[in-house]
C-alpha cells in the first residue's frame, strides 16, 4: 500500500513540477515564466515520495524475513 501511494505522490509531484514553468511566444518573442514555490513543493513532494518508498520497500523486506 505505501509503494502505491509513493508512486501516485510521485506522479503528482512531476505534474507539479512539470506545471511550474511556462513559455510563452509573443510578437516573436520568448518569454519564460517560473512558479518557484510550485517547484519547491514538487521537491518536497518528491522527497516524500523517495520516504514513503523506502518505507514501504522495507516493511516489505521485514515481512519476508518473518515468513
């Protein structure tokens, strides 16, 4: 159950991040935008993904070793 919710905040976390930048052309121009507190939140996100992993992984391994 934590891998499921680690991949689906993972998802949700490159979403974010893929979200937080925006080009824009005008009259020939390139215009780049950035959402840094967007970014931020996906890093965090992300690092919470990688723990609940990890978590996951190793209460997977623990009950292998018991059975």
């Amino acid at each position: 159950m934590l891998i499921l919710f680690s991949v689906w905040i993972g998802i949700d976390a490159a979403q974010k991040f893929d979200a937080s930048e925006e080009n824009v052309r005008f009259l020939g121009i390139r215009i780049h935008t950035e959402d840094n507190s967007a970014k931020q939140t996906a890093f965090m996100e992300l690092a919470l993904c990688a723990l609940v992993l990890a978590g996951g992984v190793s209460l997977l391994n623990s009950k292998r070793a018991i059975v």
